[in-house]
C-alpha cells in the first residue's frame, strides 16, 4: 500500500501551487529586464537559502544583486516601490542572508554579467 509521503517522494503526486497577485506583479516586472532574469533564474532560484521566500522577495532579490553588481543602487529603491516591497523589511531579508553567502552570490552575479 502506498502512502501519500512515498507517492509524493516518487513523484506520482501532483502538487499545485499557488501565487499571489502581487507577486505575479513583480514577476512582469522581472520579465521586463532580461538581466535581472538572468539573475533570477540562475542564481536566485537555484539558492536553496531563498527556498521559502515569496516570489516578489526573491524578485527583489534578483534586481538587488543586479544593481549591485552595476552600480545602479538608486534604482533599486524605485524597483522596490513598483515591486511593492517594504525597504525595511527587504533589509531585514538581506541582514537573514550570511555575509559570505552574499558575498558569494555577488560574485556569482558578476560573473554572469561578464560571460
């Protein structure tokens, strides 16, 4: 007999999922900029650090490591906004993610942009 935990190890389970209006919002926004999907989906969603975050959080994500590769920090301020991220709370989701980690995923995101 089959329990629903080895069906859904196996892969005979299907899962949906749900998302969020706004975050489909931010996920337009992404599209928009093929850099910052680059980004998103190299290196972003392949972190499983960010596993549990919400779409428009791992977006922001995307386009914080894109301006701070390019230098283009005050840009991330009005992508926020439009993304509809709280500044305050997208910092307190930066300070969550170790210092070397984020070192890492930077140079991870330069190199992207260098290839």
């Amino acid at each position: 007999m089959k329990s629903g935990l080895y069906s859904y190890l196996t892969g005979t389970k299907q899962v949906k999922t749900m998302i969020r209006l706004d975050s489909l919002k931010a996920k337009r926004i992404l599209m928009g900029d093929p850099k910052a999907f680059e980004v998103y989906q190299k290196i972003i969603a392949e972190e499983p650090l960010f596993s549990g975050k919400t779409e428009k959080i791992k977006v922001a994500l995307a386009f914080y490591l894109k301006c701070s590769v390019l230098s283009e920090r005050e840009k991330l301020k009005e992508l926020l906004r439009l993304i509809g991220v709280n500044e305050s709370y997208f910092r307190g989701v930066l300070s969550s993610v170790p210092y070397p980690v984020k070192c890492e995923l930077i140079e991870r995101t330069s190199q992207l942009f260098k290839a």
